[in-house]
C-alpha cells in the first residue's frame, strides 16, 4: 500500500512537473495563456510551491500581451503587496486597463476603490458608473454594491425599486447574497409588500447556494452562512456556526466578517469572549477597507 501511494505521488509530480515545463516553453514562444496558467500555478501553489513573485512575472507577461484576467491577478498582488511592494496606484492603472478589456470582475475592483477611496479621492458616481458595467458584465456582486448605493442614495437618486431589481438580478446569477437580500426586502417589507414566506423562500435559497459557493472558496457565500447561522435564517441560530464561517470568510479576505468576528470575540458569542482577538479582528477589518470596523469601539 506504502508503495502504491509513493508512485501515485510520484506520478502526480512528474505530471504537475511535464506540465510546467511545458507551459513554460509556450510561454517562452509568446503564448499568453500558457503565462497566464504559470501566473495561477505559482499564486495559488498548484503543482508548484507557491511562489508570488514568479506569479507576478508571469501574470506580468501575460498582461503585456492585452490578456485581461492576467492584468487583473495582477492588479489584485499590488493591492495586496503579494510578491510586490503594495502599490494602490499600480492595482488601479492595472484594474483599468482590464476592465478596458471588459473584464467585469477588474471594473468591480476599480469601483470599490472609488467607493472607498483607496488610492483616488472617493467618488460615488465614477463607482456607480464602474459598478453598472460590472454588473452587465455578470459579476453579481457589483449588482449588489450598486443595489446598496440606490438603496442609500449614493453616486446616484435614491430608488428603492431599482436596488431590488439589482439585488434580484444577483439573486438570479446564483448569488446566495443577492437572495438573501431580497429575502430581507419582503421580510420588512422595505420596497415591495411584507411577505414571510417570500422571504423565507428566498432565505432558503440564499443558504442554498451560499453552501456550494463557501464550499469552493467564495468569500461572501461563507459570510452569508455566517450571517444566516447568527440570525438563525433557514437554520437554528447557532454562534458557534457562525463564527466557524465567519473565520473562513474572515481569512478569505471579507472585511465584513472579520468585522463580525470582533464583535462575537468582543461579546462571548460563539467564542470565549477575547478583547485582544477582537481587536486584532477588528484592525483586519479595517485594513481590508471595512470603514465601520475603523470607527468602532469595545
């Protein structure tokens, strides 16, 4: 048995191996899309060690030749300081130019930076603008960000209606967050008639999809079973599940949840109650750009 799993090991390496080398030689030979899976390879450590900076040259490469998801990996290591000095400058002129390139996911990123003011003085019409074109693109979280700024009037008129016909359009492009918010709309009847069991129609749709979209990496399905489980939403309320899928989408980098989790750390809920770990949670947040979390206090 010991020798039959050394070979499938081996066998896998030799493989992972055949298929760098070969990957390398295409992109020696001008091929962008052999750069650009070297780039995925070495960032996210498949096959290989993981190696930022060798992702950072590649995903460089690939990026020189107008290939738009490069440009926008890219964008994503200057903005956190992966295998580069963070530079918010650099991840705004890469994120522009991928979105030039109709890459949706590259006009989300510029619109939050806009939103946020990171790097560019804010500006909510500019993000309003980037997030419509995210979202006809089919990134459903720029739906919603555009959603919340119709629902709160910023960058544009306030329209209640128009943020839950976003919110609706996330929800049907699969977003466990996008249903939960409409579910949210009929439960306080805010912009449509107070309909339980529409909300709760929705609700169990949201933890649906939220499940499988947590279950492959997705920050904000994890955050939305987080949120789900503290509210006790489609499942009995349990903090312990919460603050379980809270640190998952915490350490995907969601502000939001790291938020949260200094809250459950600061109040005992779901965890022994840590006033250092609700800090250090708390500083996170506010670090990955969650304002409310930079305002808060114990």
């Amino acid at each position: 048995m010991r020798k039959l799993a050394t070979f499938l090991v081996m066998g896998f390496l030799i493989s992972a191996c055949s298929e760098r080398a070969g990957l390398e030689v295409l992109c020696k030979l001008g091929s962008a899309e052999a750069c650009y899976s070297l780039g995925v390879m070495y960032s996210e450590g498949k096959g290989v060690p993981q190696d930022y900076k060798k992702a950072v040259e590649f995903y460089e490469k690939a990026c020189n030749k107008n290939m738009g998801e490069a440009c926008l990996n890219l964008g994503v290591m200057y903005a956190r300081g992966q295998g580069v000095l963070e530079d918010r400058k650099k991840a705004m002129e890469l994120f522009e130019r991928a979105c030039q390139m109709d890459i949706g996911l590259a006009c989300r990123n510029l619109g939050l930076m806009y939103a946020e003011g990171k790097g560019v003085p804010k500006d909510y019409k500019k993000a309003s603008e980037l997030y419509q074109k995210a979202c006809d693109k089919g990134e459903a979280m720029a739906c919603i960000n555009l959603g919340a700024m119709y629902q709160e009037g910023k960058g544009v008129l306030r329209n209640t209606s128009k943020a839950i016909e976003l919110f609706q359009k996330a929800c049907q492009m699969e977003s466990g967050f996008g249903c939960l918010l409409v579910g949210y709309m009929y439960a306080e009847g805010i912009g449509l008639p107070k309909d339980m069991e529409k909300a709760k129609e929705f609700y169990r749709k949201a933890l649906e999809l939220s499940k499988s979209s947590c279950d492959n990496g997705d920050e904000y399905g994890c955050f939305v079973l987080g949120f789900m489980h503290e509210e006790g939403l489609s499942v009995s309320k349990n903090y312990f599940r919460a603050v379980e899928f809270y640190q998952k989408a915490c350490d995907l980098r969601n502000g939001s949840a790291c938020r949260k989790l200094a809250w459950m750390h600061a109040r005992g809920l779901g965890t022994k109650a840590d006033s250092s770990k609700a800090y250090e949670y708390l500083k996170k947040a506010c670090d990955l750009g969650e304002e409310e979390a930079c305002k808060m206090k114990f």
